[in-house]
C-alpha cells in the first residue's frame, strides 16, 4: 500500500508491504500523480516496507530521477540495509538523500496487539 501526503512545500509517500513485481501495476499512475504535485522534496517513508526487488528499487528512481530533473530532492526515510543494498547495486543512492536518524515506531508493540494508525 502507498500512501501520498501532501504540504506547501512536501510529498510524503508512505509505503507499507512489498515493492516489488506484483505491486508495479499501481506505479505509473502513483508516479504521475506525484510528478502532478510538483513540490520541491519528496520524502519516501519506508518503515514499513517488508520486500523491495529491482522493480521497486526502479519506481523509486524514476521518482527521484523526475525530481531532480526538475531540480528538487528526494530522501529516503526508514530504509533498511537490505533495501539501502538494493539501491546500490542498481547504482542509485546518489540520486537519494538518506535520513538515518529516522525511525517509527514498532508496528506491533511487545504486547503483540497491533498499534492502530492514528
């Protein structure tokens, strides 16, 4: 699931679950949506991404590709070493700021009974 957030100034995509192959269907229409928005800094959440193969790591780079064209940024936010990984073999992590100091919380707290978004 992809979420987009909107300020003055930011796009916030939020994704949650895989991004990969079986999700690229809803890229293109996320992509011109986002370019559509035409802010100056796209912040990508991935806290909650569990899977991201080439094809994601594609969808990522053609966002902050369109981005930079247009001389804006693109961080990257909760992006674990294996996804930070996938990027760099792709030759890509230039194109990206990388927020380290970002983390949210546990989805599932050590009670096991599920946060609700707020």
């Amino acid at each position: 699931m992809i979420q987009i957030a909107t300020s003055p100034a930011t796009t916030t995509l939020v994704i949650a679950g895989d991004l990969d192959l079986a999700e690229r269907d809803q890229f293109p229409e996320i992509a011109a949506r986002v370019v559509g928005l035409r802010r100056q800094l796209l912040v990508i959440d991935m806290c909650r991404v569990t899977f991201m193969d080439s094809t994601g790591a594609a969808f990522l780079i053609s966002l902050a590709d369109s981005g930079r064209k247009r001389g804006g940024a693109t961080v990257l936010r909760g992006c674990d070493d294996r996804d930070m990984f996938v990027l760099e073999v792709c030759g890509a992590l230039e194109l990206f700021r990388i927020d380290a100091d970002h983390s949210c919380a546990p989805a599932t707290p050590a009670s096991g009974t599920p946060i609700s978004p707020a």
